[in-house]
C-alpha cells in the first residue's frame, strides 16, 4: 500500500469516526429534547404517628385539721394538657373538689351537696357559680375553709388570677350565718392576709 493510499484511508477511518461520533450526539441530543424529563415531585410529608400531648398539673386545695387554725393543702392531678384552662378547671371542680372524698388524712370544709352550676374563664379573671348548697351549715372556719378551697382551687393554673364568686347566679357577698364579708373578686392575697394564719 502506497503512501497515498495509506493517508486517504486514515482520512476515510478519521471521517467515519466523526460522522459517528456526531451521529450519536445528535441522537441523544434528539432523545434528550424530544423525551420530556420526568419532573421530580417530593412525595407527600409522612406525618409521624401523634405524640400523645404531655399532661398539665392542677392542684387541688383541701382541708387540714390543725386544731383552731384554717389550712389548706394541695394535691396535685393531672389532666390532658390540650384542654383549655376553663375546661381543665371545670373538670377539677366538677371531678374533683366536688366531686369526690378528699385524700386521706385531709378533709374539705365544703357542704357535700355543693355543686358547679358553671365557671368560665375570661380576661378579668375566673368567674364561678355555685349551687345554695355551698352557704350552708358550718362556722366562720368553715366558712373561711370553703372559700380559700374555691379561691385557691380556681387559681391554681395562675396563682394571681383573681376569683369571681356567684351563688345561684348572685354574687356572693356575706357566708354564713355569721356574716363572713366576702370581697369581689377574692384572691389568694386577700384570703392570706384577711382569713388564714401566715
């Protein structure tokens, strides 16, 4: 093979590569805009399984027997945090203070047949309303034991918050046959620098 016959066939290979090479870009290039490119689309968020809400602690006030002196002490309950305050205190009042025997040891100055008739809660504090029941029997250290229980019960979410006391729908102004003064609202302040012993 001659030189010149050599260089026409390197020239021929040369071309058939590039033809080629260009034949199979211009194939994908086609595949490429032709085929349209699947869009990717984030699946759906999963939602994990509900983490059960955590639990919210209302105290409870009762009665303690210390000879002549009123005194309360709390015991805790827990109830369902993703209740709204009023619900979670209706349901300390309702379930608890009224509607059970206090703990043992402790007592609760509070008639038996005491019911709540409603208790809501608002910007201007906790407004409850009680049965007749509730201004029944007793002397001022029930009556002093009585009313700390509602007041210290109703502010339990909120020790500062102050306290609307109705019975029967009427706001509550005298307790007991003695006459005990009741200020609207009460508070802890009130009860603690009026009524119990520091």
């Amino acid at each position: 093979m001659n030189k010149n016959k050599f260089q026409k066939l390197s020239w021929f290979v040369i071309g058939a590569i590039a033809i080629l090479a260009s034949g199979t870009t211009m194939a994908w290039w086609t595949m490429r805009t032709l085929t349209p490119i699947p869009e990717v689309t984030p699946s759906p968020a999963i939602s994990p399984t509900p983490i059960p809400q955590s639990q919210s602690k209302v105290q409870i006030y009762w009665t303690s027997d210390s000879g002549s002196e009123v005194t309360v002490v709390s015991r805790p309950i827990l109830l369902d945090a993703r209740l709204t305050p009023e619900q979670q205190l209706n349901s300390a009042f309702a379930d608890q203070l009224l509607g059970s025997p206090p703990p043992a040891s402790l007592g609760s100055a509070i008639p038996d047949n005491t019911k709540i008739l409603n208790l809501q809660v608002k910007p201007e504090g906790v407004f409850i309303n009680l049965s007749a029941d509730f201004k029944s029997g007793g002397g001022s250290a029930s009556m002093i034991g009585r009313l700390a229980q509602v007041v210290y019960t109703a502010s339990s979410l909120d020790p500062n918050v102050p306290v609307w006391i109705s019975v029967e729908g009427e706001p509550l102004e005298l307790l007991g046959e003695e006459g005990l003064m009741v200020d609207q609202p009460m508070t802890r302040q009130v009860i603690e620098g009026e009524f119990l012993s520091p």
